[in-house]
C-alpha cells in the first residue's frame, strides 16, 4: 500500500467515525418495523391465531348481558380476569409456552380458569348470552425495548365499543403507533399522555358497530429495557341494544 | 426458542448497528438517510435470521443486506433529484472551482460510480478483505480489485483538488450542507 492509500484509509475512517449514528432512533425506527413486518408476514392467520393465543393465556373476560348478576360490580369497577393474577406470579422468567389451545373449538365463552361446574356458587347463569369477550395480551412481536399490547374483542352481536390501552409511564416509554382491523372510517383514535401513563383510544363513531367477529387493538410504545406489562390496563367500554358494560383487564405476557 | 433468537438478535443489533449506519453514512453521504437505511436493513436482517447465524460471516450477510438497502435508496433519491433538475438549471450543482474550499471526504466519495464507492468504502474505512467484498457486494475479486483501484485513484484526485494535500489532509472533516 501506498503512501496515498494510507491517507486514503485515514481520511475515510475519520469520515466514517465523524458520524455518530443516533442508536435510540434506529432501535425505534427498526422495531416499528419489524412489527409492520411481522403483521405481514403472518397476516392471515394473525387474527384467529391472536384470539387463541388470548384464551390460552388467560386473562379472559366476558361481558354478561344480564343486569341483576350476583355480586354486580359497583359502577366502573374492575372484573378481572381471574386468571391473570396466577398467570402472572412466575413472572417473566420460564414462560411456559402455552399449550395449545385451540383443542377446544369455542373457547372464548368459557373461563378456562374456571373451576368444575357447581363447585362454587356460579357468577353467571350459564343461559345468558355474552356481549362481548375480551382479552389483552402483549403481543409476540415485542421486545426488550418495543411492545405491542394487544386487546382482542369478540362481539357476539352488533355492537359498539370505546377501547381504551393505559400504557404506564415507565423509563423512556413513548409512542410508537397503534392500529385495529377495525375500518379506521367507523373509529376515532385519540392519544393522549398523562404524567404517569400513554392513553391510546379507540372508540366507534356514534352509529358504528362491530359486527359480530373478532377485532383486535394494538398500542404500540417504545421503551427502556427490562419492562413488564404489569402495570399496563385496558378498559372496555360496550353496548349493545340498551344494555351497556364496562370492563378492565390486564395484559399478559406471552 | 423464540427468546434465543430475540436475544442473538439483539445482540447483534447492539454490536452492529453503529457500523451498519456509518457504512449507510459513507455510502449515502446523508446522515439522515443512514439511520434509516440502517433501521431498514436491520428489520431485514431479523426476518431472515436464519440466514444470518447459518453465514459463516455474519457481520458480512448484514453488510450485504445494507448494501443492497443503500442501492435501492440511492436510486429512489437519484430519480427525485432528477427530476427536480429537469425542472431547474443545473447551475446550483454545479458552482465552479471556487464553492467547495474544502470538499470533504464524504462529498468527494458521492462523485464516484457506486460500485467504485462501495468497494472503496468497504476496503478502506471497514478494512474488510477483497474476498469479502466481493461476497457482499455479489460481484468477483478481479471487480473488487479494479473498482477499488480505480475508485482509490478518483477519490484521491478529488481530495486533491480540493486541497486536501499532505499538509490540509488534517482539518477535522467539516459539515457542509
């Protein structure tokens, strides 16, 4: 090599090293992606295959069209999920893969959870229809530094629904995109950010309705590594006919 | 599984992406456009992981991939720039002897034919050997070897030219844009 290669090398590395490449931003820009990526890649079994995963892991919800159900929640409080908690105690470390699920055809009416028929005075009468059922999870295309939390609602009948993730405030957490296979035409999204929390809401516009079928709301967020779900909410505002419901959940991790 | 390859991936994102966006930066000459560029191929790279840890050289698949991500990059902004030239006078361009005081490195590599500057990139700022070059870019070593040359010979005119003789050949790399 040559004395002018020499200078050649040199001029070139200080021109490469002059660049600082903003890590931050490529992490996000790179996540985003990949989560775009991901829901093409899989974009046909997406739906019916997040609805399963949903009811495998727990966290399951049911909206009950009956008023006078024993034990009626005081206005606005949470029904929680029953599995979410024990599903949630060996938290993070060995996630035992879900087993799979779908052997059982419908399980979305049913609480797998729950324990045997009639060993516990029942919360609901087993004729009533449902109104919806709904469930949160964190989305498999998440990682260290990205989540999605996904809420999934199955509507048995029209129905209108205002969705609403609360993402908490943790290190670095920022906005990074939100979708639904809702048509964007019927809904209205609105973002806001409060101290301690991203809220992400989707809401039916007034006169819109699911048709019955499953639907899915993404919030997607960037963040600081090492976090959790744990302190992440959903609520489900629903009404069909004249009967309305509320409900809360959590989201559980894959 | 999954959680393997999340963390392999990670992993290479963190040893990686710094230098797959200054290999963007000096390519492109846009700083902008790196971290992009950078993001992209970096997404591509996830999706075919398999390729990647089953390469015997996966720090060069990546640089494949970039290399291919900057291309297709550069041609999309070319076709833009061209035709906002058309509808322009080409004067701003090109602005005689006496604009760029000191052109610095990264403009002076923007006026090489792209193959000449990816090899020239690759083997000088990446001290990356021919062979790999010649891998990465999808071409033989006699084309590293000549692209290089040639490509070292341009870039060498031009920094002198522009005054970066042995004495100026110091000055800290200035932004200009």
């Amino acid at each position: 090599m040559s004395h002018s290669d020499d200078r050649l090398r040199f001029e070139l590395r200080q021109a490469a090293d002059a660049y600082e490449p903003d890590s931050a931003m490529i992490a996000r820009r790179a996540a985003t992606r990949r989560a775009a990526a991901a829901r093409r890649d899989r974009i046909r079994p997406a739906a019916v295959a997040l609805a399963v995963v949903a009811v495998a892991v727990g966290g399951v919800i049911t909206v009950r069209l009956d008023q006078d159900s024993p034990e009626p929640p005081p206005p606005g409080a949470a029904v929680r999920p029953p599995a979410a908690a024990p599903s949630r105690t060996p938290a993070g470390k060995a996630p035992k893969p879900s087993p799979p699920a779908a052997t059982s055809p419908d399980p979305v009416t049913e609480d797998p959870d729950r324990p045997p028929a009639g060993s516990k005075a029942p919360k609901k009468p087993p004729a009533t229809p449902s109104l919806v059922t709904v469930s949160g999870i964190v989305d498999q295309a998440s990682v260290a530094t990205w989540t999605q939390n996904t809420v999934t609602i199955k509507a048995d009948k029209p129905t209108w629904v205002s969705v609403t993730v609360r993402v908490e405030r943790t290190r670095d957490a920022a906005r990074a995109g939100w979708f639904t296979t809702v048509p964007n035409s019927d809904l209205t999204f609105t973002a806001k950010d409060t101290a301690d929390a991203l809220l992400y809401t989707y809401t039916l516009k007034e006169g819109a309705r699911l048709r019955p079928g499953t639907y899915v709301f993404a919030a997607q967020f960037s963040h600081g590594a090492g976090r959790g779900p744990s302190g992440d909410t959903f609520t489900v505002d629903a009404r069909s006919g004249n009967a309305d419901a509320t409900s809360r959940g959590d989201f559980i991790g894959t | 599984m999954r959680a393997d390859r999340e963390g392999a991936y990670q992993a290479f994102f963190e040893q990686y992406h710094a230098d797959l966006a200054r290999l963007a930066y000096l390519i492109t000459g846009d700083a902008d456009a790196a971290a992009d560029i950078a993001a992209d191929a970096l997404v591509e790279i996830w999706r075919h992981w398999r390729r990647v840890t089953s390469a015997d050289n996966p720090l060069g698949y990546a640089r494949g991939v970039l290399a291919n991500t900057a291309r297709g990059w550069l041609r999309r902004e070319r076709r833009e720039r061209l035709g906002l030239l058309r509808s322009r006078l080409t004067t701003d361009e090109y602005r005689g002897p006496d604009v760029p005081a000191v052109l610095d490195v990264r403009a002076a590599l923007r006026q090489l034919p792209l193959r000449r500057r990816e090899c020239v990139v690759l083997r000088y700022a990446f001290d990356v050997p021919e062979k790999e070059v010649a891998a990465i870019l999808g071409i033989s070593v006699g084309a590293v070897k000549s692209h290089t040359s040639r490509g070292a010979d341009q870039l060498a005119t031009l920094l002198r030219k522009a005054g970066h003789t042995a004495d100026f050949g110091l000055l800290p790399v200035l932004e200009r844009r």
